[in-house]
C-alpha cells in the first residue's frame, strides 16, 4: 500500500547520490520528489508543507559525518543516507504517540466507544479488538449497540460466538438504553472491558452525531475510538475532524491497509486531530489486528521494511521448541518434504505474500525496489501444498525416488493438477537447497568435538553465503536471494514461497543462463555413459594416491 510513497522517496535519495553535502539547493530538488509522493498518497496539503519545512530546517547546514562507528565496525554514510535518517525521524515523529494504547479505567469496567461511519470496518473490529485484549488477560463484552443497520447485531453475534465472547443486545431498544445498560451486565457476567459497537451513516449527520453524544453522556468511556477506512483517501481526515470536534475521539482505528489504500491517511489523521492512530486492521480475519507502530511504518514507508513487526508475525504462528529442532536437522540434512510443508503452511498463517515482502529489508538487494514484474502470487503455496500433499510418505521422506524414477514425478503432477516440470522443479530445488543447508553445518571432524568451534563454523559458513548472494544476485534459479527455501531468511524460520515458481523470479537472480534447477530426464546410454565416466573419475583418484 506504501508503494507511492516509497517510490518518491527513493527517488529523492537518488538525487542526492554521490553527494557530500546537503544545500538549500539540493535538499529543494530532493523535496519536490517527495513533494509529489506525499500528495499522490493523498496526504492532507497542510500536513505535506508541514513536513517538508521540518525535513528542510533539519537538513540545511547540518555537519555530515561520513564515518559512522556503529556496533564496533565503521560504516560509510552519504548525504543522501543523512537525509533518509531525517526523513524517517520526522515520519515517526508525526505518527507517533505517548504512553498506552488504552486507558484503563481506576475502578469498575473500562468503556471502548468504537464510532465511524458505515462500511469502514467497526463491527469487525469490535470483534478483532475482543480477540486483542483476550489474549492481553481481559474480559472483554461486546455490546451490539448499532440498531441501524440491517444484520449489524446478527454479524456481532456471529464474530462473539466464534470468539467465545458474550454479546449485549436488548431487542426493541434504543442504542442509548442498550449501552446504558450494559455496564450491569459487564459486572454481573465479571467482565472488565464493554466495547460498545454503534452506528454509522453513509456521511456524517446530525441524528448520528446526537445519538453518539448521548451514548458518551450515557456511558462515560475512558476511550473514544474511530475507526477509519485507510481506502478513503483525503476524505479519512476530514471524518476524523468531524468526529473529534464532537466526541473528543482519543485514537484511531485504520483499517484495510492490506488493501489497494495509498497510506496518506496514516501521515495525516494525528497532525490535523491530534489523536494518534493506535491499531490497524490488516486482513479480513480476526486475527489480523495489532497495534500500531510508527517506527515501523516510516522504515516500510522509506522502504526499509519491518523487521520487528515481521518477527512479531513470525511469534504468533511459530513453536520456538519446534523450530530450533527443525534447523537443527536442517543443518544436519534431514529435512524433509513433510517439514517443509509444515513451513508453508506457517507462511500461510501469517497473511499474504505481498505483506511479508513489504516488511522485508530489501533496500540493500533491490535499491530500486522490486522490480515491475514481481508476480506475489500467494496461490503458488497451494499449488506447492498440494504437489506435496500428492506424494507418499516414502516419496516425501526420499525425494531423490522422485529422480531416480520420473514416472512417480508424472503420478503427482496428475494428482495435483501441476505440471510434471513443476513437481521436477520444486523437489531439484528442495534437494538443493537441503544439501546446501547440511553442508553449513558438516561435521569439522576432530575440531568439531571442541565446544563452540562447530557453531563458529557454521556462523562463518553462513556470512560466506550471504555475502556471495549479495554480490552474485542470488542462487541459479531461485527467485529472489537468500529467501528461496526454509533457512535462508530467518534460520529454523526459513520461509517458503519467497522465490518459489509463483513469484514469477527476480530479473538477474538466476535469470539469463541454464537453469540449474530444472530436472533433466536421461535416456539409457546416457545413465550408463555417466556412470562410465564416474567411475573413471574413481579410477584416477585411486592411481593418483597410490
């Protein structure tokens, strides 16, 4: 959803490449490419001329150091990294906000007033904000308190039941009554959060505004949240103007930023209404709700990704115990087929593809982004579930039977509805990566028994690795560098997909020669000229020992 903004940021960065100083001549230049994202983002024009003056005040005349000593080593930094870092700081400075997300009542009940309008998502989150303090250690009560629209106590109902939640309605009665009188039914059930769901209008009106002052007066919450489209643009600022100016709203509630939204809203609600965004909603599910974090949000804006709010995503799905297991007999060669299965289920758990991608750290791979034709298909981890679902557990546990024998290969591509160079392609490259894997934690033989000299080892092995695919554009074949098999991303996490045949591969990662993955099937003479050949190769080892 950041690619707007990202875009006029890296290219404000280019601008600035290979420069030694920041000007009011150059930051201007830089600024207009910043300038034109900001706005594009739907960015509020007060809040975009805001932003520039504080980025051009911080940057103009600033003393630029070029050697950074950082964690024991001396990196080298440009103008334009002394700009980004500028950049990021005002980003999150704008976003950011104080102290917790709720305020928690003294004694009694605490009461969370969720307010918007119709069709930005406030009944689900009612539901998705349940589900969040549930696993905090409260005991949420949801109140369907919106009489206006057709089902919106059914659907409430519905999202409790599948929570285990309780629900609050009185049938026939006002939402003022209803919400007043779910403060006895909070204490009776020993409930220590009302989340009161009210009703929204296609536009913000008077009866609406009225109906909503008199739940306030009714209820006295501790919070006012609005809950906000981020799809509506420009038009998301004025609804939470309109909104604080009569509730006192005390934070915001962005929802579908998995969607096609531009981002803009984030940047613009806190500095025209001065309460923060405090949650975002990311997906459909229950469970696609978390709180907002602006350090992320500027790195993914400037294209840095989110390393914590992945590694967050990673916690919610992950067995730690299992994982260390899992690398340690990844490093030991006996990952299997079922294993990585597993992983690609995992991914599955975490939301899509495109997502993860967005919170990666790409920059130092792709500098200038991923390119155009990245296709982040999450249906290709399906098609993967299902090659190997396809297979026996002999076929799963040896997949060298799938080349030893290629009539098994077209077995499977019938029962998953693939192709059989699709089936040949996943297992060469499971097969490949495994054996690369193995071969980082291969035994060092005597020197391998002093304790800590084989960590050491594998730790070197693994700097080597990274620091050749960094250079060279990644392994033959595999899509995207360092993150086309379990491992290579994150070690014991490893994450499946990421450069699997359904991103449709990275130009000059593996492009552009043979491709060393795909499956060859030899003919008779063939087989026994290569084993005629090995064993001359044996032959002259042995005569060259002796």
């Amino acid at each position: 959803m950041f690619d707007t903004l990202t875009r006029g940021f890296r290219q404000a960065r280019n601008r600035l490449a290979g420069l030694t100083e920041l000007t009011a001549g150059n930051i201007d230049v830089a600024l207009r490419e910043v300038r034109l994202s900001l706005l594009e983002a739907d960015v509020e024009i007060g809040v975009v001329k805001a932003f520039l003056a504080r980025v051009k005040e911080a940057a103009v005349g600033r003393t630029l150091e070029t050697r950074v000593k950082h964690a024991g080593e001396v990196h080298q930094v440009s103008a334009s990294d002394h700009f980004i870092k500028i950049c990021h700081d005002e980003l999150e400075a704008m976003m950011t906000h104080e102290g917790d997300e709720i305020a928690w009542a003294d004694g009694g009940p605490t009461g969370i007033m969720m307010v918007g309008l119709q069709g930005s998502g406030k009944t689900t989150s009612c539901a998705k904000l349940s589900r969040y303090l549930e696993k905090q250690g409260k005991k949420p009560l949801l109140v369907a308190a919106d009489m206006q629209r057709p089902a919106a106590v059914e659907q409430l109902k519905v999202l409790g039941e599948s929570l285990k939640i309780p629900v609050f309605n009185i049938p026939g009665e006002s939402p003022v009554a209803i919400c007043a009188a779910a403060r006895g039914e909070a204490k009776r059930l020993g409930r220590d959060v009302i989340i009161y769901d009210t009703a929204g209008r296609l536009a913000i009106d008077e009866p609406l505004m009225q109906e909503l002052a008199q739940i306030k007066d009714a209820t006295k919450p501790e919070n006012i949240f609005l809950v906000v489209d981020a799809m509506i643009g420009q038009d998301a600022v004025k609804t939470a103007r309109g909104f604080n100016e009569r509730l006192s709203i005390g934070g915001v509630v962005l929802t579908k930023l998995d969607g096609d939204a531009r981002g803009g809203a984030a940047l613009s609600i806190k500095e025209v209404t001065g309460a923060p965004v405090l949650f975002t909603g990311i997906g459909e599910t229950t469970d696609k709700f978390e709180p907002f974090r602006a350090d992320g949000m500027a790195s993914r804006i400037l294209g840095m990704g989110d390393v914590v709010g992945l590694m967050q995503d990673f916690e919610e799905v992950v067995d730690q115990k299992k994982a260390e297991k899992d690398a340690a007999r990844m490093l030991q060669g006996d990952f299997t087929l079922e294993d990585f299965l597993d992983q690609v289920r995992m991914i599955q758990k975490m939301g899509s593809l495109k997502d993860l991608v967005d919170k990666l750290p790409l920059g130092g791979m792709f500098p200038g982004g991923l390119p155009q034709d990245v296709n982040l298909d999450d249906r290709e981890l399906v098609r993967i579930e299902a090659i190997i679902q396809s297979m026996t557990r002999f076929e799963k546990s040896d997949p060298y039977a799938l080349v030893r024998e290629p009539k098994r290969v077209e077995r499977i591509a019938k029962g998953s509805g693939s192709k059989p160079e699709a089936v040949s392609e996943l297992v060469q490259k499971f097969l490949f990566m495994r054996q690369m894997m193995s071969g980082l934690g291969q035994n060092m033989g005597l020197m391998g028994k002093i304790p800590g000299m084989k960590q050491m080892a594998m730790a070197k092995n693994m700097r080597e690795m990274q620091k050749q695919m960094m250079a060279g554009g990644g392994l033959p074949g595999m899509g995207m560098p360092g993150m086309g098999f379990p491992g290579m991303g994150f070690p014991g996490m490893g994450m499946p997909g990421l450069g699997m045949p359904g991103m449709g591969g990275f130009p000059g990662a593996g492009a552009g020669g043979p491709n060393m993955t795909k499956m060859k099937t030899l003919s008779a003479s063939e087989r026994n000229a290569k084993k005629a050949q090995r064993k001359r190769e044996r032959d002259a080892r042995k005569k060259g020992r002796k």
